[in-house]
C-alpha cells in the first residue's frame, strides 16, 4: 500500500526512533524530516499543531531544552510567544510528529502512530525491548 507519511524526526530520540521503525514495520518509507536541521515554518508548526487537536504549550518539551531559562512556564506567554520560542530553539518542539492522510499525531507514546498506519507487517519491538506488535501484525497489549 502506498501512503505518503511525514515524520518530523529527531534521531537521538529514543521515541522517535521507535516510531520511525513503526512506520516502516508497515512497508511504508516516510518522508524524514530532522526537524532540528530543517524546523517547520511557523505557518506549517500551526497546522500540525491544529491538525493535531493540541495546542501551542501542548506541544513545548522541558526536559534537556531551554524552557526553564526562557521562562516557558509562565501560563500568561501567548502562543505567539510560545511559538517565536520554539522558532528559536527548535529542540523546544516535543516530537514526534507523524502527518498521514489518516491525520496528524504527537506520538508520545510511540504506540500511538499505529492509529494513523496501515496494518503492521510482522512483529516489532521497541528499542527498550517491549513488544507492541505481535507476529500478525497486531497490537499487543492495547488496554
């Protein structure tokens, strides 16, 4: 099955590296973008975020980034704020983001781009060895 897939990647991230290796447990080659080389515009990190269902401060990531030191914590920053922020220091963007035309998804957890997939071709196991896929391609343990 063909499927035009774009993930907006980091490849030191663990969770990241597991939903990439999701996409192509399905036989699909998603279009990687490594999102701190190549950061979205904002126009295109608007669309993600509202295709999405989230919002701005929904998608800011603290840990091992500068949110602290910029202050992103204050609830009075505007999303224009927020967003200039993230144009910034990209590394402030939680990832991944998976866009498919089943929908969009910050994929945290890693599971959670199965939703937007065609069917698993075979077993898969995440980098810290849990098994979310079976050897049919299903969804292993879905409470």
């Amino acid at each position: 099955m063909k499927m035009d897939v774009v993930i907006y990647h980091n490849p030191a991230c663990e969770t990241s590296r597991n939903v990439l290796g999701l996409i192509r447990n399905t036989g699909v080659e998603p279009h990687i973008i490594e999102y701190l080389k190549c950061p979205p515009t904002r126009r295109m990190l608007q669309d993600l975020i509202a295709r999405a269902g989230l919002t701005v401060r929904d998608i800011l990531r603290e840990k091992g980034t500068p949110f602290h030191e910029l202050k992103l914590e204050d609830r009075s920053l505007t999303d224009d704020a927020l967003l200039d922020a993230i144009k910034a220091h990209p590394i402030l963007m939680n990832r991944p983001f998976v866009a498919t035309p089943q929908g969009v998804r910050l994929c945290r957890p890693s599971e959670l781009v199965l939703d937007l997939l065609p069917v698993q071709r075979g077993e898969f196991f995440k980098e810290d060895g849990e098994r979310v896929v079976d050897e049919h391609g299903r969804r292993v343990g879905t409470a």
